[in-house]
C-alpha cells in the first residue's frame, strides 16, 4: 500500500464539511441575518429565504455550516433539516424525511402527504419543536410533482400561526428560474430574500483545493502547480465568462484532486503528477453529479447504462438512434433478470434524462428517412459514467 499521497482520504470526499468555507463569509452572514429572529425567537416569526448559484457553487455545503450554527446560536431549541430533492422527488417523500430527521413517527404507507403533514404538523406543535428546513436541489421536486408540492411544504410553515410557527424554510436551487414556475402567491412571499453564490474564479478554486489538499494530502504529495493546474481547468476566468459557462465549480476540482492523488496511489508515485491530473480530468464527470444518477429509478439507470455501452461501442459516430438503446436495454433487462418497461414509458425516460442534462438528443438530419431520435452523452467520460451506474444498479437489486 502507498503511504505516500493521502494524511486524511476524507476531507477529499464531497460530503465533508470543513472547517473553514472560504469566499462565502458575505453568503452565511445572510443567512444569519435573514433567519434571525427565528432562532432567537422560536415561533415569533416564518423566514422564508432562497440560495441560488451554479452547481459545485458551495450552497449546500454553506447551507450545512449554517445549519451547525442554528444549533449552537438556538441552544438546541431549533433543529436543522437539510432534504436532497435530488433523492426525495415528492412531497411525500419530503416529508417522511422531514419527521424522520425530527425523531417523529412517520407511518410507512396508507397517508397521503395531506395527512402526513397535518401529523407533523400535530407532532411538533405537542413536541415543542422547531425547525429550518433546507430543500436542496428543489427544481426536482418541482419538475416530478409541480408547483402544488411546493405549495404543502410552504403551508407546513404557515399553518398553526396561532400557536406559534414551528417551521421555517430555505430553498436552495441552481438558478432563480424555479420560482417563475411557482403559484403566485408563494413566488411573493419569496420575494427578497434571495442570495446568490457566484461561481467560483481560478484563484478562488485554487485556495479552496489548497486548503482540501493540507487537511487531505501528506505535505510532500502535491505542488502548488499541480493545484493550480486543477484550477485552470475548473475555475471561471473572470475575461472570459461565456466560454466557461460550466465552470467555477467546486466540485469538478475537488474530484479531479482526489482522482489525481489516487492515480499516484495506485501508481505508487511518491506524489502527484501532471499526468495523473490530465488522466483524472478525462476520468472526472463533469455535469452530471452522483446524487443525480443515485435519484434515477431501476429502469432509467438500466437504461442509461445501455445507452453507455452502445455508445462506448460505436466509434465513428457520437449518436445512437432510440432504437438501438432499446435493443441494448432488452439484453441488459435479461443480464439483470428484470422485465423491459414499454416503449412509451422508455420515451418518457429519455426526455426525462435530457432534460437533466443527463443525455443530449436531436431529430434525425434532413436526408434520413423518417424521423427518429437520436441520442449522446457528448461531455462525460463513458467509462467512468459505466462504472458509476453499474453499481448503483447492482446496489439497487441488492447484490
Ligand atoms: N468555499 C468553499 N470552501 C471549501 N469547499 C467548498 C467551498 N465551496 C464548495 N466547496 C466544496 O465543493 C463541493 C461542492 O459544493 P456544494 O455541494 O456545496 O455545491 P452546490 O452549490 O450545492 O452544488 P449543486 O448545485 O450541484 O448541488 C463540496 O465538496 C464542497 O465541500
């Protein structure tokens, strides 16, 4: 085993929250600001606040800094939700999470979400408790179950005003747009409070993976070159803001770094080169994030996963036609013993996909007969995006 790259593997994985979060002093100052009240005065007051930025912006990993100091600031009075939508797609869902996550008992099935929100609703106001709840990612409850879910989970602050507000809400999404779908009355009383997490600059990305890498990586294992090298490639440069309209994300450099340091484990370097960097920049997925593909069903991911190695397997070209993804879905259907979903509903699965930006599709040209559709992945690494759905099928049969 290689001893020589990593001190801490951890502090290089995404759920880690560190210590310090710079560039985003301004951004936690609101959110202090905006929920004040709240946690001074439990009940007094329904904060409603949205963050939005790009991905890999750092809103989740602020909004958990911020949760940990609810909970210092409130002396244990008010508790912190934080909900992936990415994982929980209906309110139902939400929910259960919710009076999970407050230690409430959330009957397994037989309730609507109507019913399971007037039981929370019941359980906290008996219980005496409070909550800030953080709905992460929310376009994609908005995009699987409307505007309405939003609505119940908007309601769960407001109901019981006469006993006080038991809940107050921060919604965390990528771009402002979410709330133009939302009914009207909720899209104002949103209003203002919205804070903004701009993507990050070169020099931002550098000084976050330098403070990554002394809390991950032994001393010897890396060069600042090596970690501006990694910034080149993730961060914004401020002259040229259209060309990177994908970057200034964290996330992507964070991967690269802890993809690079294990290519020098696994090559027993005694620290990182520039070629493990070039190697994890083609490895690394770029805008398409885990959780996202963790969220897709059984079907979808077999799906994907078929679209994956019919693409790997057609070189000359970066289309497959809706047909040949169907016959590779079959075979994989039958390698993992599961039943093809019909036509329409792997139409619907596509869509679904584009629309995340997950695939890209287009009509087929002008001189080809009929109209079929056609399908890519343009901007991941095929083989990294296969490994990546292939256990998570074989985690979700339960193998
Ligand atoms: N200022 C920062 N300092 C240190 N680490 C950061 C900072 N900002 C982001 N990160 C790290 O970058 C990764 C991505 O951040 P985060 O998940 O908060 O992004 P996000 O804006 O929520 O993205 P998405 O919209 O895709 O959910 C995490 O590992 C996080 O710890």
């Amino acid at each position: 085993m290689n001893m020589a790259i990593f001190k801490n593997e951890g502090a290089l994985t995404p759920d880690y929250v560190p210590d310090k979060l710079p560039f985003r002093d301004d951004q936690l100052k609101l959110l202090q600001t905006y929920f004040d009240s709240f946690i001074r005065m439990p009940g007094s007051i329904y904060v409603k606040a949205v963050m939005v930025g790009r991905s890999g912006s750092g809103k989740t990993v602020t909004s958990k800094k911020f949760g940990s100091y609810v909970r210092v600031a409130s002396k244990g009075r008010v508790e912190f939700v934080h909900v992936s939508c990415a994982l929980h797609r209906t309110s139902f869902s939400v929910l259960k999470t919710i009076g999970l996550a407050l230690g409430l008992p959330v009957p397994r099935r037989g309730f609507s979400s109507e019913e399971l929100l007037e039981l929370i609703l019941d359980d906290v106001t008996t219980k005496d408790k409070y909550a800030i709840i953080a709905l992460d990612d929310v376009f994609y409850l908005l995009n699987y179950s409307g505007p309405d879910a939003i609505d119940a989970l908007v309601r769960l602050g407001e109901e019981y005003s006469g006993k006080g507000y038991r809940f107050s809400l921060l919604l965390i999404s990528q771009s402002e747009s979410f709330m133009d779908q939302l009914n009207r009355g909720v899209k104002s009383s949103l209003g203002g409070a919205v804070i903004e997490f701009p993507p990050y600059t070169k020099d931002q990305i550098f000084e976050i993976l330098l403070n990554r890498a002394r809390e991950a990586l032994k001393d010897s294992a890396y060069t600042e070159e090596i970690l501006e090298m990694i910034s080149d490639v993730a961060g914004v440069d401020p002259e040229d803001q259209a060309k990177s309209a994908m970057r200034g994300d964290a996330r992507y450099a964070l991967d690269i770094l802890w993809r690079a340091s294990k290519l020098a484990e696994l090559n027993a370097s005694p620290r990182i080169m520039p070629s493990h960097v070039r190697e994890a920049v083609m490895q690394t997925l770029h805008g398409v994030r885990e959780d996202e593909l963790i969220g897709l069903s059984l079907h979808e991911k077999l799906l994907l996963l078929a679209i994956v190695n019919r693409l790997m397997r057609s070189s000359d070209t970066p289309y497959i036609s809706i047909g040949d993804a169907e016959d590779e879905y079959e075979m994989i259907c039958e390698q993992y013993g599961q039943e093809p979903r019909k036509h329409t509903q792997l139409w619907d699965y596509v869509k679904d996909m584009a629309s995340r930006g997950i695939l890209e599709t287009r009509l087929s040209g002008k001189g080809m007969r009929g109209r079929t559709t056609f399908i890519s992945i343009p901007t991941e690494p095929l083989e990294t995006m296969k490994q990546a759905v292939e256990s998570m099928v074989k985690r979700d049969l339960g193998d």
